[in-house]
C-alpha cells in the first residue's frame, strides 16, 4: 500500500507541514498509518479526505464546521457547493469588470471623472435602484438588452452613441444652437443609428427616451444632463421639420 509522509504529502497538495500537524492535532485529519518505528503516513484516503477538507476550506467553513460536516457529504455533494461558490464569485467578478469597463468608457466619454463620482455610482449599483427595464414588459426587455448600447461593452454601436454624446455635449458647453447646421447633422446622425438599433419601432423607441429623460437615479442609465436631452430633442424636431419641406 502506497503511503507519504507529512512532508511528502506538503509537497503533493501544496499545504504546509505546521497545517497538517494542526488538522492532526486537533482530529481532523490524522494519518492513519503507523510504522513500527513509530513514525505515521498518510493512506490514499487520507489524501482523499484532505481534499475534500481543501474544498470545504474554500467555502470559507470554519475547521469546526468542516469537522461536523466532513463525513456527512459526499465528494459530489461538496463538488456541487464549491461549483455555487465558485459560480457566485464569477459572477460578482464579472459585474466588477463590467463595471470597471463602464467607468473606463466614461473616462473617454467625459475626459475624467472625480473620485466622488465613481464613488456614488458604486454606491448606486449596490443599492439596486430601479431599472430602467421595469418600465417594458419581458420581451420589450430581452430586445432592449441585446441592441441597447452598454458602457461595458465596446462594441461599434456603444462606440457610435458615444461619439455622438460628446460631440452633442460639445455643442451644449459651446451654446451652438439646435438648429444650426452642425446640430442638423447630429440629429440625422442620432436619427439613423436610433432607427437601427430599435429596428424602425418607433412606438418603443419614444417610450425608452421618456425613460432616458428620468433620472439616473431612478433608472440606471448612464446620467446624461437635462440640457443634453433638450437639445437631442430640439435639434432632432428642428431635423425632422427641415426634411418634411424638402
């Protein structure tokens, strides 16, 4: 039969030495081979039933609590809670790189952004405000979500509204009028990219801006400033007037 020594097995499951004599002194773990010189080394079963104490270890379970549950769960059973564990801190991962990656677009979108900004918007997304999605039923939900542009991504469409924010936030700041040819070509721009993404609904395309009109707070969006909104709205209705009289 194939046995280790504590040092061997250190070695083979990446654990020191002074942790295994601490599983052994306290009955968790004690080696179940004794030579006639004294000396103890581990069995297979052993090795085994440290793994399972590494897994349940990564659960963050207390040695006490590991100690009540070790023969009670099946090496499936603890395979099937370390995958939940592993798949919550995935997905908070992914929620923390989407929104590192929404933070970083707006840096390119605003030039900089104030620590006491990031801050709140952190604070926002743990709170879990409502959603702008709360104001469409399921399937209107599920269609919003696959052509809505989202700072986390970096596909050609986000790239595009983005573009197009900043230089309509360009015109705000400098006081160019909504109806200057420069503001003419924004809205067409707005219009056109506007009508692909929504698929030429214009009923849902209306309601989702007077949801976009609503407050950051209240819906989730990327906050974009009244004064913004005005003017998409004004130059948009200045472009829609100017080509029905041509």
């Amino acid at each position: 039969m194939t046995s280790w020594t504590t040092g061997q097995v250190s070695k083979l499951r990446n654990i020191s030495v002074r942790t295994l004599r601490y599983y052994d002194q306290i009955g968790l773990l004690t080696p179940s081979l004794k030579r006639d010189n004294g000396r103890r080394y581990y069995s297979e079963e052993d090795l085994f039933t440290l793994e399972k104490i590494m897994l349940l270890k990564s659960l963050s379970l207390s040695l006490e609590d590991i100690q009540k549950v070790l023969g009670q769960l099946s090496l499936r059973d603890i395979l099937i809670a370390h995958y939940h564990h592993l798949q919550e801190k995935l997905d908070s991962l992914q929620a923390s790189i989407a929104n590192t990656a929404s933070l970083i677009n707006m840096v390119d979108l605003e030039g900089t952004i104030s620590w006491e900004r990031v801050s709140s918007l952190v604070r926002n997304d743990r709170i879990g405000t409502k959603k702008w999605v709360d104001y469409f039923a399921e399937e209107e939900r599920e269609f919003l979500r696959r052509v809505l542009p989202a700072l986390e991504n970096g596909d050609r469409t986000t790239q595009q509204y983005v573009s197009l924010l900043r230089r309509i936030e360009h015109c705000v700041k400098h006081a160019i009028s909504p109806e200057s040819e420069e503001a003419y070509e924004l809205a067409l721009e707005l219009i056109k990219l506007s009508d692909e993404t929504f698929g030429g609904d214009a009923e849902l395309m209306d309601r989702f801006w007077e949801v976009r009109k609503r407050p950051a707070e209240e819906t989730g969006l990327y906050p974009v400033s009244p004064e913004v909104l005005d003017f998409v709205e004004q130059s948009i209705s200045f472009a829609l007037k100017k080509s029905e009289d041509y």
